[in-house]
C-alpha cells in the first residue's frame, strides 16, 4: 500500500511539472529513471533500504528546473551581485565570526597554506558565515534533476549517488541533508560528491560535518582549495586601470607574464607598480568602461568553487575587505549601482510604508518585492524589471 501511494504522489506531480517543462515522453517515467538508480546505486554499495528510506515520497519539484534556468551568477549584474555580498554589514560580521574562530582558521590556514581570510570569504559568501543552511532537500532536488532536468542529468545523478553514499557510511543524518536547488549543503556549500573527495575532519572528533561543525567546514574548504592550486602566500590579484584605447587580450585564462601587461599601459588603480610573481590574466567583467583586475592562480582556486567570476571576485573582494584592505577604486558603468542589504532591508520598509505587502523586510528580494518595486517604477515612470536599485531607493526616500 505505501509503495502505490508513494507512485500516486509522483504521478499527480508529474502531471503538474511535465507540461509545464515540455517534456518528452520518456521523461514521464520518473519511478523508471528512480529505479535505475536504485539498482546503480545498490551496485556501489548502497543498501536497498538506504535508497528507500531517502527517497519514500520524492517527487519532482518544478521550482528546481526553473532555479536551474536562473542562476544569479550569470542573470545578475556585477555591480548587483557585488553590492550584496562585499558591503560593510557582511565584513563587519566577517570580522567578528573570525575573531571568534580565530583557532579554527588559523589551524586551517596552517595545515593547508590556505589564507585564513579567503576561506572566511568563501565561508560569508556561501552560507553567511552558518546562518543560512539551505532550503531544499536534497534527495528531491538532485532526483528532479536527474531525472528531469533540461541538462547535465548524468552530473546531477552522480550526485545523488554521492548523497546515498553519504548517508549509507554514516557520515551524515538523513535530515541534514537539506541544501540550494543543485545539492549544495553544509556551511560552505559542498556538493555532495566534493564532500565524498576533500571534506575532513577539523575539530578531530573523527566524523565529517560540514553542517553543524565550523571547524570541519573551515578545515574542509582549505582543502578544496588547495587542491585546487592555491599558492601559499601570493595574491589572488588586484584592481587596475586599463588605458581607454585598449584592444588587447582579456579573460581569466588569457594569462602572460606581469611585465607583458605593463607594457600595454596598464598600472594598478592605487598608482602602485604591477606585482606578482607567475602570469597574470586581465579581468573585465563590465567591459572596458568598469573596473579591471589583474587575477593570478589563487583567483583561480576561486573561480573552482563555483565556476563563475562574478562569484570569483565576491570571495577575492572580500577576503581584501577582511584583511582590512579599503573597496574598489573603479566605478561600474551604471547609473543605477547596487544597494547592499542594509539598503534593501530599508527598501522593503518604505514599501511596506506606501503600502505593499512584501513580507519580512529581510533585505532577501523575492517576487513579492519585485512586483512591488515594479509597480512603483511604472508610477515613477522608470523601467520596469523590478531591480533593486539606487534609483528606486532614492525615489522611494523621498530624493
């Protein structure tokens, strides 16, 4: 009888999620795709009644797909992106969480040669130095995908292989297993298979838990760092100034030697020389007419994390910042910048004064917000996209 139900409950989801994808009709077999798994996962030693207990009730969650197809990386502006997650309240708290596990990171940096502030950075910038776990459970997020994802199913099922091994040697609870709408969980945001591979214990009590232990996640982000080419001690780059004629090559893999890059007129935007040893390539995320930077391998270790350079230069940005470096020279070449939480928490509420019903001013933008700020744009006369930006907020002040 559970197992009908369980097949009613996936029925009725999948009636709801495939016209709303345009699946083919092989995708409408999502108990067939759950059974292959079963049994490649059972051939990798996984127990048939691990499988069960995880995955009794999972259906597809169309939420996912459509997560999947709007990745703030590569939809949101850099200057966006960068004003959430380098401002003055995520350094201050930075600060304080390092002071407080001033231990951990120092037997971190020390054990791997890893910079104690970038793996802060990391850290603050995936889940808010701990205070964010993650919304989705994993077993339903990785099986959606897997199953019935538009891409990268065989990742997305490797994936799920990797969250059954998990549970299946004991290294984690089932219910811990809650994470972003790809698989990430823990303090920093490990996929499942990564945490298999370069996830270690930190505090030496001979488990792996990057969910409820700092050291551990600490510990185990060093790691995944080095291993991904950090150098001990060298830079991961710096802000410069490119001269306005510039044609040149550009990108983080077009990488040539420190004095190349002197040669075509560039110099750093504080008016110092060009240092750093090893090749270097030139950053231009907004094009010629915003901020450039010149990135070395440890910007590359970076970039590893999470495949993105507006992800990439949060981390370096904000290691700097919690270093006790000062922002960026630059401007980016909007005339509507970003606004940082503090300012969108102070968005919300003038909303909420004129009116709206966006919820909890928390300074997270959810549709409510959106449709909220598009409406006031429309009065204003403005764009309507329902961005957060300066503009708004100056209306909405009054200025």
């Amino acid at each position: 009888m559970a197992g009908t139900r369980v097949r009613t409950r996936i029925a009725a989801a999948l009636a709801l999620i495939l016209p709303a994808l345009g699946a083919a009709p092989a995708l409408a077999d999502f108990e067939g795709c759950l059974a292959g798994i079963r049994a490649q996962a059972a051939s990798q030693g996984v127990p048939g009644a691990v499988f069960d207990r995880m995955m009794a009730g999972v259906a597809p969650d169309p939420k996912i797909i459509e997560l999947m197809n709007n990745q703030p990386e590569f939809k949101t502006p850099i200057w966006d992106y960068l004003a959430v997650l380098v401002d003055d309240e995520k350094v201050a708290e930075g600060r304080a969480m390092m002071s407080r596990h001033a231990s951990a990171l120092a037997a971190a940096e020390q054990r791997f040669g890893v910079d104690r502030h970038a793996i802060a950075a990391v850290w603050g910038v995936e889940s808010d130095f701990g205070k964010i776990a993650g919304r989705w459970s994993l077993p339903q997020s990785l099986s959606t995908l897997a199953c019935t994802a538009p891409r990268r199913r065989d990742y997305f099922r490797g994936e799920l292989l990797a969250t059954l091994k998990i549970v299946a040697r004991g290294d984690l609870a089932p219910e811990k297993l809650r994470g972003s709408w790809a698989g990430a969980f823990g303090q920093t945001q490990f996929m499942p298979s990564t945490y298999l591979r370069l996830a270690v214990d930190g505090d030496g009590d001979g488990r792996r838990d990057l969910v409820d232990s700092v050291a551990d996640a600490l510990h185990s982000t060093a790691n995944f760092l080095d291993k991904a080419g950090w150098v001990s001690g060298a830079t991961w780059g710096y802000e410069v100034i490119v001269p306005d004629a510039y044609s040149g090559p550009s990108g983080r893999s077009a990488k040539q030697p420190v004095s190349a890059w002197a040669a075509r007129g560039i110099t750093r935007a504080d008016g110092s020389a060009l240092t750093g040893s090893g090749s270097a390539g030139l950053l231009l995320p907004a094009g010629r007419g915003g901020p450039g930077f010149l990135v070395f391998k440890n910007y590359d270790a970076a970039y590893a994390y999470n495949g993105a350079d507006s992800y990439a230069l949060a981390i370096s940005l904000l290691s700097d910042r919690l270093r006790g470096r000062g922002g960026l020279r630059g401007a980016w070449p909007t005339d509507d910048p970003g606004i940082s939480r503090a300012e969108r928490k102070e968005l919300q509420r003038l909303l909420i004064a004129r009116g709206y019903d966006v919820g909890e001013p928390d300074g997270a933008i959810g549709a409510k917000t959106r449709a909220a700020i598009s409406d006031v744009q429309a009065k204003l006369g403005f764009r309507q996209d329902g961005r957060p930006g300066r503009k708004v907020l100056n209306a909405l002040r009054g200025r």
